[in-house]
C-alpha cells in the first residue's frame, strides 16, 4: 500500500487543500514525492501496515472481511504501485505467484528489506520480483497476469486513461483488475480552516480530475460516471463497488475522522473484470 490514500501521496492528503498548480507531470510530481517521503511515510506508517498487511484502506479493513480478491493461490499477480510490499508478500505467502511494481526506488527500497526479512523467516520460497517502473509504461508481456490490485496505489496518482489500457493488455482474458482508491467526497468537503473533511459540500463535484498540492501528491478523482465511461472503454465489466466503513472505534495512523467515515464513504474498491 503506498496511500491515499493505500495506498504511491500520503493517505491524509484526500483531507488536504486541493490545488491547480503543479509543474511538473502528476506521474513525475509523484514519483518525486515518495523518493522524498518514502522514509518518512514508512516510519509513520510502516509498523500498522505489516501487523495487518492483507487489508484494505486507511482503517486496514481485512480482506476476510470484503472478499474482494478471493483465492490468489496458484495465480500471477501484480501490485500495481506496491510502495513496501507489505500486501505483496502476505499474499506471496498465500502461494500467490506476485510481482511488486513501484515508480519509487525509495519506496521499493523498504520492500526489498522487508521481501528479504520475510523470506528468510519463512526459511524457503521464491523471491519477491520488486519492478521499479511507470505503472502507464510497465515492462511486462501482454497477458502476463490473472489479477492486477492496488490499496492506494497506481489507480488513485496516474491517469486512468493510461492505465486502465495498460492493465487490460496485462490481464489474461478473464482477468481482475480490484483497487481501492479515495472517494471524491472528502476532496469536496474539506475545509481548510481544520485540515478535515465535513459535513458541508463546499466544492463542485464536476469538472476536475486532478487535484493536488505543493507538498503532497497529486491524486485523479473522477465521478462515479466518468470512471464507468473509462472502464467500459478500456474493455472492463463491473463486477461489483465496495464502499468502506470505518469499523466501529476504528483508530488509524493517517489522521483520517473515524466519525466522518462512518457516515459518507471516504474509501471504495472497484472490482472488474476484463470482458
């Protein structure tokens, strides 16, 4: 997971200040932040997300819970925009056959430390491949995968346009594609004054896929039709929309309000399926 949040900016940047302004291009803008933040992102973040490494989203819902992967035993898998692998290797531990891909070498850098301390518990096994590449720009076969999944990860920082036609030609025929991403209701609710999501709508839904911020990432939120539009171009069929909930007394290292996320979804995961 490298955030939202996930999932490769940090999780609390989804109850940031959105901004027009960024020179560079969102992938190099991103890339260039979590060589930065990688370290940082990781020590605060790091310990949470390998006590519970196969779950999903700032409240680290289980994946026994949603269901949403099933059985990965005997397939090939890709993290798409693993950051520290830590769901790459719960699931490699499942007999998945996986493949971590990151743009940050930075990010991979702490996969690779924690790749090589869980096979050398494990005492056997196959190594982790950690790929260091554009997730618009992979550098694998076509049809390579049977399931493409990311927490926080490719899908929310470069442009769906790019990679949704990426994973298809990644996907066997048949193939998932399952992420979770930041819905776009804490984007427009957020108030500057308290660095919080709230209760009021106080910008347009419409008209924006970019939003960013000088120091943080620069994530694509799309509407709800506009991402049906761009599946259904990329060749995906809907296989169903999981929209998180704060469990009860949930408690995160993000920063994120456990009350605001009990009430409105501020984290879904799509599942498709390539037709």
């Amino acid at each position: 997971m490298s955030a939202p949040a996930g999932s490769s900016g940090d999780h609390s940047s989804a109850e940031h200040s959105p901004s027009p302004e960024h020179s560079l291009s969102p992938e190099q803008h991103n890339r260039e932040f979590w060589d930065d933040d990688a370290d940082d992102y990781q020590a605060a973040h790091g310990a949470a997300l390998r006590r519970t490494p196969d779950a999903w989203g700032v409240w680290r819902v289980p994946e026994a819970d949603v269901r949403v992967l099933g059985d990965v035993a005997g397939l090939d898998v890709l993290e798409y925009g693993c950051g520290a692998a830590q769901w790459s290797i719960a699931l490699a531990g499942q007999r998945a056959r996986v493949v971590g891909l990151d743009q940050s070498t930075s990010q991979l850098a702490h996969a690779a430390k924690l790749a090589h301390a869980a096979r050398a518990s494990a005492d056997a096994g196959r190594a982790l491949p950690l790929v260091c590449a554009s997730g618009t720009q992979s550098p694998f076969a076509a049809a390579s995968f049977d399931l493409v999944f990311c927490d926080h990860g490719v899908m929310s920082f470069c442009d769906p346009d790019a990679t949704l036609p990426e994973v298809a030609r990644l996907l066997r025929p048949g193939g998932r594609l399952v992420f979770s991403h930041t819905t776009p209701w804490p984007y427009v609710t957020y108030r500057h004054r308290t660095d919080r999501a709230t209760r009021r709508l106080r910008r347009s839904y419409f008209g924006r896929r970019e939003w960013a911020e000088a120091d943080g990432t620069v994530d694509f939120v799309l509407t709800m039709g506009e991402w049906v539009r761009a599946f259904r171009a990329a060749g995906f069929v809907i296989d169903d929309l999981v929209e998180l909930r704060a469990p009860k007394g949930a408690t995160t290292t993000f920063g994120w309000d456990a009350g605001w996320a009990r009430r409105w979804p501020a984290e879904q995961i799509w599942l498709l399926r390539l037709g």
